[in-house]
C-alpha cells in the first residue's frame, strides 16, 4: 500500500529554508514539491550520502511544523526517510519524529508516525524514545488522510516486539492482542500473522495460557501457525 500525496493548506507563518534544497517552507508546506522530489530521488539512489542528505532535508521540514495537525507532505516525507535509513542508520530519524509527534501530535491519538518511530527504534535498540509514546495509551486513531491499517498493525506489532526486549511480557501480549484484533480488510494480515507467532513464543517463555477473542477474519490465523501451537509428534524426544 502506498501512502497517498496531498497538499494542506496552512496558516502564514514565518518562512524558514530547508538546509540543503534551496526550497522556502510554510509550516512545513514546501513552496514547490522539490523537498519531497529530492527525497524519493535519495531513497532511490539509496546510498550513505543520500541518506545523509535526506536526514538534514527531513529534520528542517519537520523543524517548520509549528502546530497540528502534521501536513501531508510532511508525513510522507518521513515515511520515505525511515525507509531509506531503518537498515542502516535508524538513529539518525529518531530525534525528528520523536520532537515532531512531542510537539504536534494529540496524546493518546495514534498517528502513522507513531509506527515509524518505533520501528527506527528497535532498529537502533534505543528504546526509551519509543516508550514515552507506546506508554501512552491509545484512545482515538488519527482521522488524517494517509492514516491507514498498516500503521496500526505495524505500531501495535512493534510495540509489542519493544516490550517483550524488555521483559515486559503483560505489556507486549497487550499489544500484539490488539494487533491481531485490528480488522484489516478481507485477508490475514502478515503482520498478524506473525504477531501470532510471537504470542506464542512469550507464551511458552512466560507459562501464560493464549486465550485471544479474535475477529471472525482472522480465526485461519492458529492453523497458518499450526507448527507453533502444535509440534509435530516426536519432535521432542
């Protein structure tokens, strides 16, 4: 699923110009679409110096958001960034949306930034940045345009997977639970599935018992993981 491009219309605020494109931005609204061109052209190219180049990009689009709601173009372009550095400078991205979503992001409302920050951060295993958020319970999902399933799946199975690095095992079967239980469309989800797995797994770690209500849609989920919940005979002589 792709995330989908469109313009917001912003109030006036001081202009400020984005370190390394030359392009004026508006409370995080570029002039002209060259920030966001630049940075699908680094993603791409996919090198260290893209990569580098994208951060500074980024980090000053991101500085010009003075107040919510976070535009469009914004998001998408920290999408794409977390894309280009999750495997191999997931650091460099977390600060940016870790200040942004502390500035411009309602408690307890889930954004799709949410999901991007805490993957960056199991892949920096730097986790307290994450925590601050996923320790905020969730009472409402953003109404935003780009919002879609697949963030919500991805935070809830990256939290889970935060948690349980942490030993905190209650926590992290919570939200893979909610993970499983999110409906999402007219098929299993590979996250979910998945998520299932690791349910499993703390499971046998914890000697807790599995007893999850999911949507009818998902109720294929325990037979597609049929060798985690049930062993092939003798496998463990």
């Amino acid at each position: 699923m792709s995330v989908e491009e469109a313009s917001s219309t912003q109030n006036s605020v001081p202009m400020e110009t984005a370190e390394g494109t030359g392009d004026s931005v508006v409370n995080g609204e570029s002039s002209n679409t060259g920030v966001l061109s630049r940075i699908h052209q680094l993603l791409e190219g996919s090198h260290g110096n893209n990569a580098e180049e994208a951060v500074k990009s980024c980090k000053a689009i991101a500085a010009s958001v003075l107040t919510a709601p976070i535009p469009i173009n914004v998001i998408d372009s920290i999408h794409y960034l977390t894309n280009l550095i999750v495997q191999t400078c997931p650091i460099r991205g977390i600060s940016i949306i870790d200040d942004l979503l502390t500035r411009c992001s309602t408690p307890g409302v889930l954004t799709s930034l949410h999901s991007d920050l805490v993957q960056l951060c199991l892949a920096a295993k730097l986790l307290s940045p994450a925590l601050k958020h996923l320790d905020q319970d969730i009472t409402a999902i953003s109404p935003h345009e780009d919002m879609d399933v697949r963030f919500v799946l991805q935070y809830y199975y990256y939290g889970g997977l935060l948690y349980a690095s942490l030993r905190k095992f209650t926590r992290a079967l919570h939200f893979l639970e909610i993970c499983l239980s999110v409906p999402s469309q007219q098929t299993t989800s590979a996250i979910q599935v998945v998520a299932y797995q690791k349910m499993v797994l703390i499971s046998v770690l914890t000697g807790q018992q599995l007893n999850i209500k999911m949507p009818s849609l998902h109720t294929n989920i325990p037979n597609i993981c049929r060798l985690y919940t049930k062993p092939p005979t003798g496998c463990c002589r």
